[in-house]
C-alpha cells in the first residue's frame, strides 16, 4: 500500500508541484538522503499546501491589481462542483452545486461575477488616469491542511490515484494579509502621499482541488491551469 | 620599477611644461632627449636615458605636475600622508582678489602661480601646481625647503595689488568644502528670501515678482532663464524641506502666489507640484501663459487646489478656457474670483478621481442556529487571556495545528521578540524553506507550549463589538473522524481585534492588532466539545506601547500549569455581534435583504428589524417566525 502510494505520489502528486532538487533526492538511496526522504514524505501535504498557496497568492493578487477577472478562480465556475450533487450532511435535501461563500467586508456576495462588479466598482473612478489604481500589497501569507482526504466532487480515478498524504486532495486554509492602497499604481513615495487611502487588508480562502487540471495534468505534466480554487472568500479591509 | 610610459612633449624642462591643459606662450625650451621617468613625471635615476621613446598617447601625457620627487612603487596615499607631514609647506596669499589679474576666467589664480614662479626662478625652479582660491585667499601647498624662497616675495606688487605671503599651519580648503560652503550660504539666502515673502497671519507663501527681489538679484538668479528655473526650484524644494510632516506643511502653507512672474510654461515651476501637493489656492496673476497646453503638465496634480487665479494670461481667452481647466482640477471652487463649483459639488467630483474603498459593514456570522462561533469565541478568548493550557484541552487535540505569523518578523525589535521565533510567513520563508513545514505546530501539548511562551494578554469582551469583527460561515467537506466514508460541516471563524499585552520578559506593556483564523470540524469521540479546532492560524501586528500617562489594570500571567481542566460552562447568553455598529447604509441593506427572504414590504421589514430584534439579523428572522402568522396581509409584497 505504502509502495504504492509512493509510487504514485513520486509519478503524479508531487512531480507538479516540487522542485527538482526534491524529486532527486527523493529518488536518491543514500542515508542522509533516506533521512531527507523521510522528512519530506512527512510533510508533503504541508509542502505542497505551501507551493500551492505561494503559486495561488501571486496569480490572485496579481489580477487584482491589474483589474483582471478572477471569477474562474471560485468554485460557482467549476464544472465538477457545478454539477455536484449530493445530501450534505446538514440538510435532508440533495444540494445541486457547491458554491463558493464570499464575504466582502462583512457582506455577502452572490457570485464570483458580482465579486468582480464590487471591486471594481470602487475603482470606477473615470477621471482618474490610469496608473493610480487600487493595489494589494501582500506582507504575508501562510497556509495549513485542512482536511487532506477532500474527496468533494473527486472523480473516481483521482480519488484512486491520489491517497490522503499525497499532497493533492487537500482542501487547504489559506490567510493573507498585508496593505491595499485605494490611489496609486505603485507603493507611495513622500511626494504623492497625498493621493492614497491606506487600509489593513486580511483574506481567508479555502482552496480546494480543481480536479480538471489536476486531471490534466497526470496525463501531461506541462498543461498548464491553476490546482487549486476558491471554496470560501472572507474579505476585510480596515483601517490600520 | 617604473611602468612605460607615454609621449611628454618634452617633459624634461620642467619649466615650460606646466599642467594647464592650454599651450602657454614663452618658455619653450630646446628638446632635449628624454630623461626617462615614472608616469607621474618624476625621475627616474637609473633608467637608460632616451632609451623608451613614447609609445603612444599616454593617459597620463602631463608630467611635470610639479609634485616631488619620489619614487616609482610608493602608492599616492602614502605620498600624500608624506607631504602633509614631512616635505610640505601650506603658505597662504592675500592679494590677488584687490588685483587686475582677479577678472580673468580662472579668477588670476593661474597667473599668479607664474608670477611667483617666474620671481623665484633666478634663485630655484619652482613648480607651482594647482593653487585654491577660497575667498581672498589663495593657498598653495610647496617643498618645505622652497617655502623660504616664496615667503621672501612678500609685499611684492602683483598686477597692481600688494601680496601678503605667509605659511600657514592651517588644513589647506578642499575644492568640495568650497562649494558646500558656498552653498550653505545661498541658501541661508535663499531662506532670507522665503522668510520675507511668507505671510504668517494668512499663511500665504507670496512668490510673486521673484524678479525684483533685491537679495535673489545680487544671487545673479535671473540673469539667464535656466538659472532662474534652478533657482526656483531651489526655493520651492527648500519650502518642501523645511517640514518633514507632511500634514504639517499643508497645514501651514495652503496657499502660494507666484504672480508676476514671467511664466511661460507652468514645466518651468512644476516642482511646485511636488513640493505641496496638497495646495489650496494658487495665484498665476499676470504671467505669460498663452496656451492651455503650457498648463497641461500640472493635470493631475493638485487635486485639493480650490481657488486658483490666471486673470492677466493670455490663456484665459481660450474657448474651451473653463471646461479643460475644470476637468484637471476636480476641488477647483474658484476661477479667476468666480465660483465655479459649489464645496459640496467639488467634494462630489473629488471621489471621481480616486478610487474609493470597497464599504464596511459589521460582522458578518452565518454560524447556524447553535450560534457556535459566538459561544466559542467567548470562551476562546476568555481562556486564552486566564488559562492557556485548560484552553487546549478543551478545543484542541492531537490533529489540531496551530501556527502563527508576526508581522514584523525580526528579533532585534523586542516587541516582537516572543513571536518571531515561531513566525511561519511563508511570503518571506519561502514555501521551501525548512521551516515552513517545521513551524506548523501539530497537537495540543506542543500548542500549549508555545502558547504558554507567549506574553499575557487581555481581550475586550465579545460583546464589545466595536473592537471586533468576526466573520463566519460554515462549509462542507471536512473529513469526519466518526464516519471516515463521509465529510461533514465545517466552520471557519475569522476574527481581527486587538488586544492588551503584558511582555514581561521584555518589560513591554502596550495594546496589538491580531487577525485569527479557526476552522473548526467535528471532534472524536469522548471530546468535551461536539467540534474542535482543525486549524488556528494567528497573525499579529501592529503593536504600539500605552499612550505615556494611561493607568492600565495589571494583566495577571495566564496560568501555567492546570492541575484539573475546569469545565467551560456553555454559554448560554446570545452575543450580539455588530449591534453597536449598524450604520445607515447596513440598515437600508439589511431591510431589503429581509424583504427579500421573507417577502414583507420594506415598511414591515424595518419595524421587525426596528423593533426588539434591535438590528440584529438572527433575532429578526427569529421574531419574523414567531409573528409571521399574525402578520396582517399588506405585510407582505403582493405577489
């Protein structure tokens, strides 16, 4: 079992994700190496949360401060959870869809699409140039496994194919924070202070597997999507 | 040995190559063979004499600069250490400035060195290399054993002005030290002139007519119009300088005048721009602004002008004047003395230039009908601050992980000190680095222990709901340990707040800003609690000391060891998060999304929300529910 899941984590899992460097020495029979190996079989979720938390915070910030969509991003967007439909635990009824749970600033936000409207709704500012936009700064970042068995939505062949210390089928927490500048393209210098509003910004996201990439990307490694997607978005902004 | 060395038009006769970079008239001696010599020109004894003929244009093609002799492999400082302290002689001149000579382009400096030299020859060649004027004096530095001769031509008559030699135990002025000198003191000008021009009482900086001011005229400001710009931006800069607050300096110049002024094109005082940002009235009375385009480069710029005067440009003719001048300056409340926007529309147009942060809006808790992140919460925090250890027991076990961030992550600032040690800020580790598995820490003991390493701390209470902003909404897809085949309900809580803390190790007593995220799922079997905490993740930052004079409650040390684990009595008191925070614009939110769920009219939705349920959501549904059956049937929107 244990022979096999390695093989598959070595070959699938974490080929994606993980350095070169990781993978020789996972390969590698040395004694140092066996003790490295061990340590990094350990905490695989952990590293691969990390990676993929690092690979997730620049892509999303990145949109945002360049005002790209992001809505893709949710799960409300995602064919498997679209489609998904089973009892959930809470309630007798079958629930058709997992949709993702924004909150922005304390409210609630029906869908990715109107997420995309309220952001840029606070820079629709038409006679402002163009280069004093709104822009995220992110100071830092941190991620932890939350359940690493997630099976939501899983098709058969990837619950198959990826066991629960893999570092795949991770539902992964993931919190942000640093500074939103309402006013320049770039961090203020003494001279155009004047033009910012300066917030504290803290994001919480639950990311989930997108299995279709994932899928994907088993076959062939070079395709190129993001693994992971946004099941829960908690926004605030405030003042520092 | 010596290196090679390039061409030196014959720079054996010391006398007639001087290092001035012009040919000079006379003294051109017979060219004799070269005596070889080191690339500083001096000579070199045992060289085969003529034997190197130049190779070339040298970089060095200068000798006899006139320094002493020395030899090859000695490096410059050592030199330079020697002839302070051994060989030279500083002798100081006074004269030249009184003499015809002081006109010419180097100030006669250049001619006086011939002068003395040429009065020195009959008894010793001299070679008199660069001299410094500093002030009315010249200095030159000279061989200890020449400084005699030279000190004898004292009184001597030099292009009509008497010279007074003398040696001097004086550091000789560097050129740089000049400069700076002289700068410090057009600048102390240049104070005197904004001293003079600024007007406490109306905090106005008058710049106006910059070119009849007497002090800026003996300065030679105007003379060409690039030194003019120069010296415009040297007063505007110093006027941004002599305020490092910001706020400060808008405070306390809201206004400059630069009527009068000749201004073509506003590039020419764009600085101003930069300077003070934040200006509210600006006069341009009487420039020579011909072109709406000669003001085009400040669009953009002052966006708090409010008043601004052109009256006596030619640009106030244009057609399109008004509207262009208008839509670059979204506060301008006065043209030319007439209002052009009234303070409440100006204020209107100012936000359509600026991008505008998303809105607040009060906690936000979709925690179910148990209410489990407000009882949690409250116990949470309750126990953090009195018993870190019986917490743990409580919420935490061995699959909890716990992990934390500190803001400032650097241990050389002792305020963080008790966090960085554990700070996992992936953003600055790297999602590679050793410690970004190592620092989640797994499992109450080890939890418990870091906790306990923390410093002591006090939170407000819960309901205290300003000082806390709590969003929560439950989730699926969390493994239940009970029933590994199915996943059950999650709950993540985040919280931000801040909180009292009491370093005692570092003697630190101050208040700190913290975000904390929970996630909470099912517990197994025989926990105190049906849910546990699967991840705590803690950021802190923001720390600042007590305001000086504040008399603060000692915060006690949260008990270390727990003898037996209390139980944490339910709460039973319903939290209401947000209560003391509903603003207008929540309310009118609120009653429609009432309306919406429920189907009331707005009218109802606001006296149910209104009424005892006192703007909080849950008691509203709640109190909709119970009455909904006794409603009348214009309560509700027709269908």
């Amino acid at each position: 079992m244990a022979g096999r899941q390695r093989t598959n984590f070595l070959k699938l899992g974490v080929s994606n994700i993980l350095p070169v460097q990781t993978l020789n020495f996972l390969h590698l029979d040395t004694t140092k190496k066996k003790r490295e190996n061990q340590y990094a079989m350990d905490n695989t979720n952990s590293l691969c949360a990390a990676e993929a938390g690092q690979n997730f915070v620049d892509w999303f910030y990145t949109q945002l401060n360049s005002a790209k969509p992001i809505s893709s991003a949710y799960t409300t967007n995602n064919e498997p959870y679209k489609s998904f439909s089973s009892p959930l635990p809470s309630s007798s009824s079958p629930t058709v869809g997992i949709k993702s749970d924004i909150c922005l600033n304390g409210r609630v936000i029906s869908s990715p699409e109107e997420l995309e409207t309220q952001l840029s709704s606070s820079k629709q500012f038409p006679k402002c140039p163009a280069d004093k936009t709104v822009r995220y700064a992110v100071e830092s970042f941190d991620t932890t496994v939350v359940n690493g068995d997630y099976r939501v939505a899983c098709p058969e062949n990837l619950l198959e194919i990826h066991g629960k210390d893999d570092g795949v089928r991770m539902m992964i927490s993931l919190n942000v924070s640093g500074t939103v500048y309402y006013g320049v393209d770039k961090l203020p210098k003494e001279n155009n202070e004047s033009y910012v509003v300066r917030k504290h910004f803290n994001d919480h996201f639950l990311l989930v597997p997108n299995w279709d990439v994932i899928g994907r990307q088993n076959k062939n490694k070079n395709f190129v999507g993001r693994r992971y997607i946004i099941a829960s978005h908690i926004h605030r902004a405030f003042d520092d | 040995m010596a290196p090679p060395t390039g061409p030196r038009g014959g720079n054996a006769n010391r006398l007639s190559t001087r290092s001035t970079t012009a040919p000079r008239a006379g003294g051109i001696s017979k060219r004799r063979n070269a005596v070889r010599t080191d690339r500083d020109g001096d000579v070199s004894m045992n060289g085969p004499a003529g034997g190197n003929a130049p190779t070339g244009p040298g970089g060095r093609g200068r000798g006899g600069r006139g320094r002493g002799p020395r030899s090859g492999g000695r490096s410059r400082l050592v030199q330079n250490i020697r002839d302070h302290i051994e060989t030279k002689a500083i002798i100081k001149i006074h004269g030249l400035k009184n003499s015809k000579a002081a006109g010419n382009k180097d100030g006669g400096l250049r001619g006086l060195l011939d002068f003395l030299e040429r009065k020195t020859a009959k008894e010793k060649t001299i070679v008199l290399s660069r001299g410094i004027i500093d002030g009315d004096w010249v200095w030159i530095k000279v061989k200890k054993e020449d400084a005699p001769i030279i000190l004898r031509l004292n009184g001597f008559t030099y292009a009509g002005a008497p010279l007074t030699i003398q040696e001097t135990t004086e550091i000789m002025p560097t050129p740089t030290a000049i400069v700076s000198r002289e700068a410090a003191e057009t600048k102390a000008k240049l104070l005197t002139v904004l001293a003079n021009r600024y007007n406490a009482e109306q905090k106005v900086l008058d710049l106006s007519a910059l070119g009849t001011d007497p002090i800026l005229g003996n300065l030679g400001t105007f003379d060409s119009q690039s030194l003019a710009q120069k010296s415009f931006k040297a007063l505007v800069h110093l006027v941004g300088s002599q305020y490092t607050d910001p706020e400060e300096k808008r405070a306390a110049i809201p206004a400059v005048s630069l009527a009068r002024n000749d201004i073509t094109d506003v590039e020419q005082v764009y600085s101003l721009a930069t300077s003070l940002p934040k200006l509210l009235r600006l006069d341009l009375t009487g420039n020579k602004l011909d072109n709406l385009s000669k003001i085009s480069k400040w669009k953009d710029q002052f966006r708090y002008l409010q008043e601004l005067h052109l009256t006596g440009n030619p640009v106030t003719a244009q057609p399109n004047y008004l509207a262009e001048i208008l839509s670059w300056f979204p506060s301008l409340q006065i043209l030319d003395g007439q209002q052009v926007r009234t303070p409440a529309e100006a204020a209107e147009n100012f936000k359509s230039y600026m991008p505008q942060p998303i809105p607040e809006y009060p906690s936000n808790m979709r925690d179910g009908e148990a209410n489990v992140a407000a009882s949690f919460l409250t116990s949470f925090f309750d126990y953090y601050d009195r018993d870190r250890s019986a917490l743990v027991s409580q919420f935490y076990d061995f699959e909890s992980s716990f992990t934390l961030i500190s803001k400032e992550n650097t241990a050389r600032d002792k305020s963080w000190k008790a966090y960085s040690q554990y700070s996992r800020n992936i953003q600055k580790l790297g999602p590679r680095n050793r410690q970004t598995p190592e620092r989640v820490y797994t499992g109450s003991k080890k939890i418990a222990e870091i906790w306990n390493s923390l410093p002591a701390t006090r939170h407000p209470i819960l309901a205290e709901a300003v000082t806390w902003i709590v969003d929560c909404h439950t989730f699926p897809g969390i493994a239940d340990p009970n029933n590994p085949s199915q996943f059950a309900m999650g709950l993540v809580i985040n919280v931000n707040g801040s909180f009292e803390e009491a370093d005692t190790t570092q003697n630190l007593f101050g208040v700190r800003k913290f975000s904390r995220n929970f996630i909470l799922g099912p517990s197994l079997p025989g926990a105190p609690y049906p849910y546990r905490v699967i991840s705590d993740h803690y950021t802190v930052y923001g720390w600042k000391p007590y305001p000086p004079g504040t008399v603060v409650a000692p915060i006690a040390p949260p008990a270390t060891v727990t003898t037996t684990a209390p139980a944490i009595a339910p709460v039973t008191t319903e939290i209401s998060p947000g209560a003391a925070r509903v603003d207008d614009v929540t309310k009118t939110q609120m009653i429609q999304e009432l309306s919406r769920i429920t189907g009331m009219t707005a009218e109802y939705s606001q006296l149910c929300l209104s009424g005892a349920a006192d703007w909080n959501w849950e008691m509203a549904l709640k109190s909709f529910e119970e009455t909904k059956a006794a409603l009348p049937a214009n309560a509700f929107i027709a269908a």
